[in-house]
C-alpha cells in the first residue's frame, strides 16, 4: 500500500507537559475512507492525541502527516480539510439551528450560496427542517449531536475527528449516530473516533487500543479478539488496561 492511502501517518508522536508524558511515542497510520476508533479509558491520552492530529496543539517530538499535511509545521491547513466535533458539541446555544450551520459554514470557508443549499440538504436528510429556527439551546441532547455532526460535515471534509461524541446519550441515539457516521463513511469520508465505550470498537474497521498514553494494541475488532482469545472488545481492553496507571 502506498503512502497516498493513507489519509493519516504518525511516528513517535509525543506530547509532554512538564514531567508528565500524556501521549508516549505513538506510531499508526489510518486509511482513506476507513472508520478508525481511537479507544481507551479516560485520561489514557486520546484527546490530547487528537488534538495534536487537528492542528490544535503541537507534539512535543515525533512526525505526522494528516490529509498530507504536517502536524509540527501546517496546523492550519490541516484544520481547513478536516471536520472536528467535540465532546460538547461545538455549538452555540444562543443561536438558532440555522444560525449555527452558516456560521460554522462561514469558517470553513463555504461560499454563501453553496451553503444555504448544503445546509437545507443536510437539514432534510436529518428531518430538522422544521427546527431550522429554533434555538439550539431547546434541542434534546441526541438532536444536538445529531446537528454537531452535520455541522462537522459540513464543507465536505476529507476527514472528520469525533471526540467522544456518544458520550452521556442513551443506547438508541447511540446506535443512530453510528448510522450516520455508516452513512458519511460510505460516501468516501474517513471517521476518526474517540471514544470509551468498547462496544462501538466494534463498527470500527479498525481500533487502536491506548494505555497510559502509549498504543497497546491495533487491529481489527475480530483479530484482537482472536489474540487475546476474548469473547468481546470490552474483554480485550479489561485485559490490556490492567496494569493501567492512570485513567477511570
């Protein structure tokens, strides 16, 4: 496989904040079009790794490519050819649902023409239409997520990292959002994925399993259960997160 089927290429990424080390020398590569969970416990180090890949924060060593940019040198163009969404949802409350897709659409860089008919589009395919002016503040939390991720979509980006983006909903919104994330992947987007939750690792194609800021373990769902003769993800993760120094 050559390098341009990777949409995301990283080695030895490090990111330290005085003596404490939150990510430790991770070596991966993701592929274009692939949805792949970034998974671990809480405080193992995932979000400060996915930061780094966004262009919001720099590695303190180590290389990286995202979308065919670099990571210590071109944050900000990687952060023009990427959707991000949140662990809060990135939007603004005080605003109404329309409101926010054309001013998220506006710092992506979408024409105001292309949006108005992007935005209505993906509106209708989430059957928000009707809300369109209502306050984002009045949505249930699933709507709210629901909207997030049309509005990380939104300019058409090449990759889309979701931080945590199932957290505190119930297991039907859960397994909905998943659908849309199906949905964006078959139409060419590459998902990358946050989140604590192992039962999701398995609608990953690929997961990577993080403990105390280092990867454990990257495979597929089936091949880890396999290795580690575990009957589900969450089986594998207890199993590599037992020595665990740190998270919940």
């Amino acid at each position: 496989m050559s390098n341009t089927d990777y949409i995301i290429q990283v080695k030895d990424l490090t990111k330290q904040f005085g003596t404490f080390t939150a990510v430790d020398h991770i070596s991966f590569e993701v592929k274009r079009g692939e949805i792949f969970g970034f998974l671990g416990a809480n405080g193992a180090g995932k979000t400060t790794a996915m930061r780094m890949l966004c262009g919001l924060s720099y590695p303190t060593s180590g290389s990286g490519t995202v979308a065919g940019f670099d990571v210590v040198k071109e944050g900000e163009k990687i952060k023009r050819h990427i959707g991000y969404m949140s662990q809060r949802f990135s939007l603004y409350d005080d605003l109404t649902v329309m409101e926010n897709m054309e001013l998220f659409g506006g710092i992506y860089g979408v024409k105001s023409r292309e949006l108005k008919d992007r935005a209505t589009s993906l509106l209708q395919k989430l059957d928000f239409i009707e809300e369109k002016d209502t306050m984002v503040s009045a949505l249930p939390l699933g709507w709210k997520q629901k909207l997030a991720f049309a509005v990380a979509t939104l300019h058409n980006p090449e990759i889309v990292f979701l931080d945590e983006p199932t957290g505190g909903v119930d297991p039907i919104t859960r397994r909905q959002f998943w659908e849309m994330i199906y949905q964006s992947a078959s139409e060419g987007t590459t998902i990358f994925v946050t989140t604590h939750y192992m039962d999701e690792a398995e609608y990953c194609n690929r997961i990577s399993m993080m403990v105390d800021g280092k990867i454990k373990a990257l495979d597929t769902p089936a091949n880890l259960k396999k290795a580690f003769n575990a009957s589900s993800m969450d089986e594998v993760f207890r199993i590599l997160a037992r020595d665990a120094q740190r998270g919940d």
